[in-house]
C-alpha cells in the first residue's frame, strides 16, 4: 500500500516527537531487509498482503491510466506505481514523497522504467508541479493520516491543484476512528472539501474487510510486542495465528457491510474553483 507521508503533527509519540520525514525512513530501512520486490509499505504480515491483494484487484487495476500522465502523493516503495507500468501503459507517471530513503527504495523496485517514472522529494507541504501539471493523481493511505484540519485541506488543495482531470482518494472512512494521527474522516468531508477546488464526486466504493481486520486487530492485542515499531518484523506465533484467523475471515468479509476501512473515492473536474 501506499505510505502516511503528509504527517506535519506536533504531537508526542510513544519513541518522541513524531517527525515525518525521519519516521518514515526509518520504515524504509525496515523494508529494506526484507529483499527485493516487497511492496507492503508499513507491516509485512498475512492480513496486509491480503489487504493489499484485494486492493489491487478491486481498486488499482480498475483505474484507467493508459495514456495519462499520473501523480501518487506517497508512493512509499515504489509498489502501486510499479503495478502501474507493468500493467497499464501510462505516457508517465510520478511519484512525490517526504521520505528520501523511501524514494530511494522506490527507485529500486522501479529499475527499468527510468523513461516513464520521474520521483521527486515533497517538504511535505507543497507538490513541486505545475497548475493541472497531470491527468490523474491518486493517494493511498496518505490523507487519513493528516489529522491537522488545516494541513489537510492544504494537501487536498494542492491535489486539486496540480490535476487536470481526475483525482482517486483511497483512503480509510467512516468517522469512527479519530486520534492525534489518524482520522477516519467520512466520505462527506472529502466531497466537500474536493468541491472547493472544482472537482465532483463521481463514485464510491468500499474494500470490505470488516471480519479479517477486527481478527487481526484483537490478536495483535494478545500476542504483538508493545514496543513493536511499524515496519519491523512480527513475531511468528502471531504470523501462524493471523494465518489460522484469515481462513475463517476472508470469506465473510463480502458478506459484512464495511464502511470504516479503505474507501475509494472518485472525483472528476466538474468546475474552476470555488476557493483558492
């Protein structure tokens, strides 16, 4: 999946102060060692990959990106935008993120679509293209992590901004979930705030993993480290045990209505701005 790139908080967290762009580097060296060609941007574990399987199929691959020129805000290691020109032929594609070390790790998985790929380093704040500079940009797992109202607004607003066309959110949702670094805003607050700057919800669709998260979230609380740190690797009977959970889990998953996880939200240019 995509990374959180876009995190200006001042909050404190368990290790510190949360900074970004060292944060995320960090996480980069973590995935690092686990060899080539492994795209999973945060934690490797079996609820993840499967996550990350149902998004490719269900979200990534039913973008149309032939032709266009594509932007991801936080392309992490370089995964969905390696999918991209494997799968789909782009006329180029561009990938902006906070983290040097990540962008260096993606250049890495990228190697051999040097004539398509261009990636460059964000400070966080402000996308370095210019007005309606792509056809397409697309997030993953970037904005909900911008707790700050106004900084995320901001984000959005330079989304809008560098986009001539179509702007594809894939972002968690709901409104159940909120703390100083995560909000899972409701599909409404990205509508309105894409309408700002002349772009139209166009459709909506919902993962659904209702059953498999909830599994994989109460027995990380039994059996993962407190002091485990995003990116590193997971004990195995915690491994064997999300293993056993997904058997029983994946099936019911397209049975249970979910509205609080990855929601892709798509929006066309509809008018010029409202607001600037």
């Amino acid at each position: 999946m995509g990374t959180s790139i876009f995190l200006q908080l001042t909050r404190k967290v368990r290790l510190g102060a949360y900074h970004p762009e060292s944060y995320w580097s960090r996480v980069a060296n973590e995935i690092k060692k686990r060899g080539p060609q492994n795209c999973l941007a945060g934690d490797d574990n079996p609820f993840f990959r499967y996550k990350r399987q149902k998004f490719l199929a269900r979200f990534l691959n039913t973008i149309e990106f032939d032709s266009k020129v594509v932007l991801e805000v936080g392309p992490g290691p370089g995964g969905n935008l390696l999918q991209i020109v494997r799968t789909s032929r782009p006329r180029r594609v561009i990938g902006i993120d906070i983290s040097s070390e990540m962008l260096d790790l993606a250049g890495k998985t990228l190697k051999g679509y040097e004539t398509v790929v261009e990636l460059h380093k964000s400070d966080g704040e402000h996308l370095p293209l210019a007005d309606a500079a792509v056809d397409l940009t697309f997030t993953v797992t970037v904005l909900h992590h911008n707790a700050d109202t106004h900084m995320f607004q901001g984000l959005v607003s330079e989304v809008c901004r560098v986009t001539r066309h179509t702007v594809v959110l894939m972002e968690d949702t709901g409104g159940c979930h909120c703390d100083a670094s995560f909000v899972a805003r409701p599909v409404e607050a990205y509508d309105a705030e894409c309408r700002r700057h002349g772009f139209k919800l166009r459709n909506c669709q919902y993962l659904g993993l209702r059953a498999s998260r909830r599994a994989h979230d109460r027995i990380r609380r039994l059996l993962d480290s407190p002091n485990h740190l995003e990116g590193e690797p997971l004990g195995l009977p915690l491994v064997v045990a999300l293993k056993l959970l997904l058997l029983f889990t994946r099936p019911l998953d397209d049975l249970i209505p979910d509205k609080n996880d990855l929601t892709k939200m798509v929006f066309v240019r509809d008018s010029a701005p409202l607001t600037r």
